[in-house]
C-alpha cells in the first residue's frame, strides 16, 4: 500500500500542535523543565519526529518566545492604527508596551524568564520583533512630523532614540530591576514619557500628566 505524503496543511497543523503544547509547558514549569520527550508525549510523536518540525530544542524555545512577543506587536499594530493624533498614540504604545513587561513578570514568571534568556542570547525571533517595534515607532514618528505634531530632522533617528529611552521600561531585567527595589513605576514611566515626548517637541498639551495615563 502506498500513501501519500503529509499535505502543506497537515504538516502546518501538527507543527502548531507542537508550539501549542510546549508553550502550556513553558507557561506551567518553565522552558527550563520542559524536555523535548514532555512536549512528543503529549503530542503523541516520537522525539525524532518533533525534530521534523523543529531542527533543535532552540528552535522550539525561540518559536514559543516569538508568540509571547507577537502579542506586543499586535498591541502596537493596533494602537497605531487608530484615529488618535500620532503624540497620543506613541504615548498610548509606549504604555500598553511597559504595561505588558509587567505583566508577565508578575502574572507569567516563566515567560518572563523565557524572554530573559531570548534578550540574552539574542534570539532572532526577539530580534524580529524588535525591528517591527522600530518601523511602527518610526512610521509614528513621521507621522506626527507630517502632522505638524514633532519637531525633528531625522525621523529614523528619534525612533531609534525612542528605543533607548524607554528600554528600562520594556526590557524584562531592567523591568524586574525595577520592581524588586520597589521603585514608583507609575510615577517615573510618566516622567519618562514625559521626556520623550518633549524630546520630539511636542506640545505641553501632549506631555501633560492628564494626556499620559497608566
């Protein structure tokens, strides 16, 4: 009897399947604790035949870091997109942003470690989601010089420099940094913000402590 091979589909489905159970693993011991024969026994494969879909174990780790970062960036993609003035919705995305790192260091420990270790080894899939981060940034940014609502030369640039500023809001050590010395986040994110967006010129009306809420 001959039978056919595995359709795109097929394969696309079983693949998911295997992201699907490591990332409950990851998500319930930790990335850490997680074997490669957990996730096929659960899957019902043979460890070999998850190497099918995935060529290491670092693979795996990186796919699984790659779908706890796309909900950042389709926070982002949605913030942007809105109707808002471009100061409003770069104040709105460096919030919801800084909101999400807390999150999962309080509410998701071992993603929060899975992102510590992408940051440090500079997975590509973090790296990926870094540059999408930047062009979202830089399209705001020219954005709000278009609308008259920043005042810089170099758009790229002030996107670039966007990053820099904000990092110890974002980046998972430097946010769990924060918070183990007990520093006032809320009141320090808003100075920062506050910094930025009078980095870019925008008006006292976009920098106000009303216009940047946490």
């Amino acid at each position: 009897m001959i039978f056919a091979d595995p359709s795109g589909s097929d394969l696309e489905q079983s693949r998911a399947r295997i992201l699907e159970v490591a990332e409950k693993h990851f998500r319930r011991i930790g990335y850490h604790k997680t074997s490669v024969a957990d996730i096929a026994a659960e899957v019902g494969m043979s460890r070999a035949n998850v190497y099918r879909f995935f060529p290491s174990r670092t693979a795996i780790n990186s796919s699984v870091c790659g779908l706890v970062v796309k909900e950042v960036a389709e926070i982002a993609l949605a913030i942007a997109r809105t109707d808002q003035p471009a100061s409003k919705k770069l104040v709105d995305l460096l919030t919801a942003i800084h909101r999400h790192s807390t999150r999962i260091l309080v509410e998701d420990r071992p993603m929060h470690e899975l992102l510590v270790a992408a940051m440090d080894g500079s997975w590509a899939t973090l790296n990926a989601h870094n540059e999408q981060i930047l062009a979202i940034l830089k399209a705001l940014v020219r954005e709000g010089v278009q609308a008259g609502e920043f005042e810089v030369e170099d758009a790229d640039e002030a996107a670039r420099g966007i990053i820099t500023a904000f990092l110890p809001f974002f980046h998972p050590v430097l946010v769990e940094q924060r918070v183990q010395e007990g520093k006032a986040t809320a009141v320090s994110l808003h100075a920062q913000i506050r910094f930025i967006m009078k980095a870019l010129g925008a008006s006292d009306r976009d920098t106000s402590p009303k216009a940047i809420t946490a």
